[in-house]
C-alpha cells in the first residue's frame, strides 16, 4: 500500500485481508451493514465514522488503529513477545541478584552469630571459673576459720 493512502483505501485493505475482499463478510464482523462498507469503499462516504472505527479495532486486535487512522507506522501491531521475554529476564536476573546478595548477608550474619555463641561460651566459662574459685575461696576461708 501507498504511503499516503486515505482511510477509504486503508479500509479496502483491511477487508481485503480480513475477510479475502468479502464487504459482507467484513460487515458482519465489525457489525455494520454492507452498504455501509461499499459506500466507504467507493468513496461515497468520506471516511468511516467512530463507532465502525471502533468495532474494527476492537474486532481486529492484531490490526494497529494508528495505521488505520493516519495511515502511519505498521499494519500489524508488532509481536511485543521479544519486548517482554527481554523485561521477565531482566526482572528475574535482578532477583537473583537479590537473592545473591539476601545469601550473602544471612552467611555473614550466621558467622557474627556463632563468633557471638563463641563469645557467650567463653565468657560462662569465665564466669563458671569464677564463681567455682569464689566458693572455693569462700570454701576455703570457711575451713580455716573452723579449724582455729
């Protein structure tokens, strides 16, 4: 198709692909009468109003409704599959990333936790070896004064 073309030419592609040139056909599916497809199609309309607009993008989701009405950009709406194959693998390899990092953190956190367990045994035992030569000590001064 021209570039320039009008929207009646446009039109006449479109029931040309979508309904293999049948203006009845085409009617049926965007829900208006033939007349008002031939009448389009042979220039006695001017162009195509917005409820038929309408009902051809709606009807025709794969048919891009900028073409249709300025003629502009593609036919068909481009396969945005590639676009969000692209998006998803981003997004998955940031949250494994995230996931990475979240591993990282909990090895160092479990390395301070058994430091601190480490430290906490220690210090009980300092303080068990304490306690146990206090009453010793306390044992011991206990004897002597009985003994004199």
């Amino acid at each position: 198709m021209k570039k320039d073309s009008t929207i009646n030419e446009r039109f006449f592609e479109l029931v040309n692909t979508q309904a293999d040139g049948n203006q009845k056909k085409f009617a049926e599916i965007v829900g208006v009468s033939p007349q008002v497809i031939s009448n389009i199609l042979i220039g006695r309309k001017n162009a195509p109003g917005f409820k038929l607009l309408s009902s051809v993008a709606s009807k025709f989701e794969d048919i891009n409704a900028f073409w249709i009405l300025t003629g502009k950009g593609e036919k068909l709406k481009k396969d945005d599959t590639e676009i969000r194959i692209k998006t998803l693998n981003e997004e998955i390899n940031l949250l494994k990333k995230s996931l990475s990092d979240k591993d990282k953190i909990i090895s160092l956190q479990d390395d301070k936790i058994k430091t601190l367990e480490n430290t906490l045994s220690e210090l009980k035992k300092d303080t068990d070896k304490k306690c146990v030569d206090q009453d010793l000590s306390s044992f011991s001064f206990e004897l002597k004064n009985t003994n004199s």
